[in-house]
C-alpha cells in the first residue's frame, strides 16, 4: 500500500486535501491514511479531502473497520470538514467503505462514498 497526500489551496479561499491511493489496504493502512489527512488538515476549517481508492484493493472486515472508527482520534478533525471516499469498481470494496462512512458519521464527520470521483468531487463542492 502506498498513497500520496496534496494540500491544495484555491481561489476561492477553500482548502482541498487529494489523496491517491494504490496496493492492498489493510487496518493499519487505514489507520496511516487519516493519520496522514489528519496531519494534512490540521489548523484547517471547511477543507475538503478526496481519498480516490479506485486503485486499490481493501483487506479489511466490518470488524476491523468498527475497531478502527473507534480508535481514530476523531476530536481533532474540524466538523466543517468534508470527506468523500471513491471506491474500487467492486460492490465488496465499495460497502465496506461504506460501512466506514458509516461510522465516520456515527462520530460526526461530512463522509461519503462514491464509485465516480467527478460526483464526489460535486459533493464536495455542495454541488449535490
């Protein structure tokens, strides 16, 4: 598992965090991967983050993925913050991202999940 992290500031003042994802993604991937976002946004209000998983494969049950929601400091992640998640073109990848939106919203986080990147990109934009 390998991704990338892009902090882009645009224009119109809003932050927007790009994440590029590819490999097998495990537990301990994810937990690294918001890590990762948390250090991006940190300080950050109304940033929007695009994980784009498309690439990737996910080796993690709905077990592992309550464990993980529930160990993410999630207390430091600002609440105008959007995150949207494009999945793998599998239906087993996309619910269990899914499942994680699920929890991300269980504790207060702007979370979805998308096969398109282009209408998670529009959601981000509360475009839709």
């Amino acid at each position: 598992m390998n991704f990338q992290v892009k902090l882009f500031n645009w224009q119109d003042q809003d932050k927007h965090v790009v994440v590029l994802a590819r490999g097998c993604m495990e537990r301990a991937g994810f937990r690294k991967l918001f890590d990762e976002i948390e250090n991006a946004t940190r300080g950050l209000n109304q940033c929007k983050v695009l994980v784009d998983l498309s690439d990737g494969t996910y080796a993690i049950d709905t077990l592992e993925i309550e464990g993980l929601v529930a160990e993410l400091p999630l207390d430091r992640w600002a609440r105008a913050n959007k995150i949207a998640f494009v999945s793998a073109p599998g239906s087993a990848d996309y619910h269990r991202l899914y499942f994680l939106r699920i929890g991300l919203v269980g504790r207060g986080l702007s979370a979805a999940v998308f096969h398109n990147p282009k209408i998670a990109i529009d959601w981000l934009a509360g475009m839709m």
